[in-house]
C-alpha cells in the first residue's frame, strides 16, 4: 500500500514541479516586460499560482490514479507501458504550451489560449510573425523540453512502477487510493467554498505581469476551451433592465441643429485605409512617419481615439460595423452572427455607392475575414494574396504594401470607377515579424511603420494630381495598436490601445482637430451622419461630432476592459474580477460594467 501512496504523491507533484519551472523560465525570460522582477517576486508569482498549478496537476492525475488502481491485479510492465503511452503525449502537449506561450506572449501580452485555433486554421499566416529562426528555435525548445520532461518521468514516476509489488492487502490498498483519487476533487475544484477555480484566483499584484505570470498556461488554456458560448448570460454585473437603462444614456444622440459638418459634400468617394499596428505614438512620429505627420496637419485629425481591441480580426468588425470587440471571443468566428451586423458598406451600398472592393496583401480566409467582407459587408470584389503574382508575395503575409496600394490606385485611376464608390486597404507590412524590402531604422516595427508611410504618402501624392481627388474622402485608421510598442505599458493600459484617425481628401472642408474621445466603433455613426445616412441600427456606435452627445472611448484587453473620457479612466479585469485602476469621474466604473455586460447581451441575442 504504502508504494502506491509515494507513487500517487510523486505522480502528483511532479506536474507540480514541471508547472513552478515552466513559470520560473516565463518569468526569466520576460522579466523586462514586468519592469525588472527580483528572486523574491519569483518566490511570490510560485506561491500566489500554486492554486491553479494545484488544480492543473489534479486534472492530469486523474487518469494515472485510476491506472494506479487496477494496478493491484496487473503486472507492472504492463502498467509503465500505460504510463509511457499517457506520459509521452501529455509530456509532449506540456512542452509545446509551455513554449508556445513563452514565444506569444510578447506579441499578445496574453497566455496562449483557444483562440490561436481558429488561426491556425491557416497556418501559413498564423505562423508569419514568427521569423524561421524562431520557429527553429520554438521547434528545438519544445522537443528538448519535452525530452527532459520525459527523462524526469522515467526517475521519478516510472522507476515507482518498476518496483510495484502485489500489497499485502488488496482490500484495504483498493480503498486507499479511491480516497486517494476522490480527493483530487479539492484541488480540481479549488476547496469546498461556493467558488470554483478560476484564473482570478491567483491574482495578487498591481503588476499585472506578475498576475499572468502567475497563471498556469495550461489551466489558462483549458478554461478558454470551456468558457460558455452561451453570451448572453455572461458578465451579469447589474440586473438586465438596469444596464440597459445605463447603456441607453451613454450611446444617447440628441437630435440636433449644431452638428459641424467635415465634409463639402454628401456623396464623397471613400478610400478607408485600415493600417495594421499603427500605434498612436509611431504613427503621429514626424521622423517615424512624416507622411502621416503631414496628413494630421492637411485633414481631420481625432487625437483621442482608440482601438476597441487588441487583434485585426476584432478590429476590423470594430470598424465596419460599428461593434465593440469582445476579449474573450471574437464574433467573426461565427459567420451566422456577423451577417446580422449592421456594416458601413452595406449603408453605403444601400444609399446608391457602386464598387465596393477590399485589399489585402494576405489570405483574405484567415480569421473568416472573406465571409465577413462579403456576407456582412456585401463587398463581393476582394483582392488578395492570390491575385499578386508569386514575384511580389515577397513576405510570409504575402504582397508587402506597395503592392497593394500601387493596385489599388491603378485600379482606382486606369479603371471605370462609378461613382460614388467605397474601397477598404487593410495594410499587412507593419505586422510582425516587419518583413519590409528597407531599412531605415533598427527597430523592426518602427522600420515597418516608415515602410508603410511611405506607401500612403506615394499613394496621395499621386491621387492629389488627378481630378479625382477632389470628391474623395480617405480615412486612415489603424486596426489595433503594436501591443510591444511603447514598451513599458501594461497590457491594459490606455496608451497601449490609442491610434491614429485622420480623414483627408478634397471632400474635407478644412483642416481641423477633433480632442473628444472616441474609439473605433464610433467611426460608423460619424461618418454616416456627414453623409446624412440613417445609423440608428449601429447601436454601440456614437457620432464623435454631436456636441449632446455622451464623448467616451471604451476597450477590451486579455478578459477585461476600460473606459476613458475627458473625465477620468476605469480599469476593470474580469479574472480578478475587480477594478485595477481607476481615476477621476467615480460613476465610470458602473457605466463601463453596464456598456461591457450589454455587449454580451448583444451577442447572445444574435
């Protein structure tokens, strides 16, 4: 009896042992990006993730125990090929989580979770952020890891079963280990308290590093795999009728006589570029981005606006339709939920626009992206990766910028263009790994962003010659911001998530500053209320320009989100289920809750 006791415990704490190591090198390798982290917080980050390591290490006893049990009858040879075959392939899964979120989270700023499977839906893009040589090494870290990890199995665990011997009493050995077995319940659950184990449960710091460094990714990554599609019923912070009430004054539009108006006509062409990771601080550089510099200047430049989000799939609904990204999922996920937003283009389409077409220098079916543009959008002319000949795919995205907008132009002047018409770029050059054909500046990302810029600035150079220009309307917007740029900023905070918005273009009246916040799913109302098109089923989205209107921007990040005004910002996580700033204005904290919990409400009723 007492043998299969100690092998039951060193089963246990051996994926105990592997989680504290996995952490440990997490910790190591990423302590820049947690300002700097001592031995004593590393002590502390292995203390405060015991629950979650706790937990994980229950799940994945559960099977060796039972094994362990009917190991009363059975030869031990026979039990350690079990174990082997059991050990390999969690080993194995162990390995590549633990590496795999080592090498994401610098660019999520997040744990490796479910959502990287519906990227890897294709693969080719999923992997072009990463260079060859660090999916080399990613390839060679894994292996060895799970090497090691192997190695450490056959001392600790399968040497034990080696020396199994039938117990002398078979009866009460069987009773042991049921206890034995039913007691991996209490780690699993977390206790015998009213709550379950949660990410939450380990959060402990202001440093929000140390929290996600806390997390045990595997747990991380199982809880994603669980979490409800069941939306509506999700982030109940206030009775349904309450946060409706709530939600109805924030997005509130007056009807009013005083709306300024941007715009010398009604019926503009509109160029939207959508520019990948154009963060605020790179984008609004003079040396970084002159051209973009200039256009601040020339057109109608909103200095306070925001990302709704963190990821280009997010980003996009974000923009086209007028939708809050939500963190935990993302609704181009499901077509049948996309196709009844409400998008810009399909207004614009329905108010006599003619050619509607979209860019894309990349696979135009990563993330679902083709049957959002054509079944929500109604943009049916798509140009992507395939329609470039193999000579200019010179990245693993596909046809850098230059490509892609040196076609758009010559499509927009050597082709019939019926007019008024809509033509969506989203640029891929300033994604990782900023494969662009210069160098200009050592950092990768700013390099790429200079890249890009130049591109735009070619691009309106060229329109301002033709006559064109003078009825068109070009709105630069980036998709979300560069989550490692500026470094030093939490995950969460504001300037983390603010990007540029300029419109530009002979349709613009006059130069002009727009300072009242607003964040991408405001772009729909503004605009379409310029053009005096009906937007009242873009619900989340608000007209930026009504002077009655409520001024706000909101976001989401990882599983939380935040709202900032004029007023004050409130931070709220939804894992440590709590608010981890907040300043000013003490009212947005309930009013960000009620507009985050109508978002789900909202997806749920799709």
């Amino acid at each position: 009896m007492k043998e299969r006791i100690l092998l039951f415990v060193s089963i246990f704490f051996y994926f105990i042992l592997i989680f504290l190591i996995g952490k440990t090198a997490f910790m190591l390798i990423h302590c820049s990006i947690g300002g700097g982290v001592t031995g004593g917080d590393i002590v502390t980050v292995l203390y405060h993730g015991l629950p979650l390591d706790l937990s994980m290490s229950g799940y994945l006893t559960v099977i060796p125990a039972l094994v362990l049990i009917v190991s009363i009858w059975l030869k031990p040879k026979f039990i350690a090929k079990i174990y082997n075959v059991y050990y390999v392939i969690i080993l194995a899964v162990i390995a590549i989580i633990t590496v795999s979120d080592i090498v994401v989270y610098p660019y999520w700023g997040f744990h490796f979770d479910s959502t990287v499977f519906l990227y890897l839906q294709n693969p080719k893009e999923s992997f072009a952020s990463a260079s060859a040589l660090e999916i080399a090494l990613g390839i060679v870290s894994t292996i060895i890891l799970a090497v090691i990890l192997f190695v450490g199995y056959i001392f600790i665990v399968r040497k034990q079963v080696l020396n199994l011997q039938v117990p002398k009493s078979i009866g009460k050995t069987f009773i042991a280990l049921i206890l034995l077995t039913g007691v991996l319940f209490l780690p699993i659950r977390g206790g015998v308290t009213v709550s379950t184990m949660n990410i939450g449960k380990v959060y402990f710091s202001e440093n929000m590093f140390l929290n996600h460094a806390a997390i045990n990714p595997e747990f991380n990554l199982m809880a994603s795999f669980f979490k409800s599609d069941n939306f509506g019923t999700q982030y109940q912070f206030y009775d349904k009728q309450e946060a409706e009430n709530i939600f109805a004054t924030l997005t509130k539009q007056p009807a009013t006589d005083s709306l300024p108006q941007l715009l010398n006509t009604e019926k503009p062409n509109i160029i939207l570029f959508i520019l990948e990771s154009f963060s605020s601080d790179a984008a609004m550089d003079s040396i970084v981005a002159p051209n973009m510099h200039q256009f601040a200047k020339e057109g109608i430049f909103f200095s306070n606006f925001y990302a709704n989000s963190f990821r280009t799939d997010r980003g996009l609904v974000s923009i086209l339709s007028g939708y809050p990204a939500h963190p935990t999922v993302a609704i181009m996920k499901y077509p049948q939920k996309t196709e009844s937003l409400p998008t810009i283009s399909r207004s614009l389409k329905n108010s006599g626009y003619k050619n509607l077409s979209f860019y894309y220098g990349g696979d135009a079916d990563f993330a679902n992206m083709r049957s959002y543009f054509v079944g929500a959008c109604g943009i049916s002319d798509v140009v992507s990766d395939k329609d470039f000949p193999l000579s200019e795919r010179m990245t693993k995205w596909g046809a850098p910028d230059k490509f892609v907008i040196d076609r758009a132009y010559n499509d927009l002047t050597h082709n019939k263009q019926d007019t008024p018409f809509l033509k969506t770029i989203l640029t891929l050059s300033s994604h990782e790994p900023f494969d662009v054909p210069v160098t200009k500046f050592k950092e990768p990302f700013l390099n790429a962003v200079n890249y890009t810029d130049e591109c735009l600035g070619s691009f309106v150079r060229q329109l301002k010659t033709k006559e064109l220009w003078n009825n068109t309307l070009i709105i630069l917007i980036a998709d979300h911001a560069m989550q490692g740029y500026p470094k030093g900023l939490s995950n969460s905070d504001p300037e983390r998530f603010r990007i540029p918005m300029i419109w530009m273009g002979g349709a613009v009246k006059q130069p002009a500053i727009i300072e009242d916040y607003g964040s991408q799913n405001d772009l729909a109302a503004t605009l379409l209320s310029q053009l005096n098109i009906k937007h009242d089923d873009f619900r989340f989205s608000k007209d930026m320009l009504n002077p009655e209107g409520r001024k706000f921007a909101f976001y989401s990040y990882v599983n939380g989100f935040c709202m900032t005004d004029s007023t004050g910002t409130v931070t709220y996580d939804n894992d440590k289920q709590s608010i981890i700033n907040q300043s000013g204005n003490p009212e947005l904290g309930k009013q960000a809750k009620a507009f985050f919990q109508n978002m789900y409400m909202d997806l749920g009723n799709r």
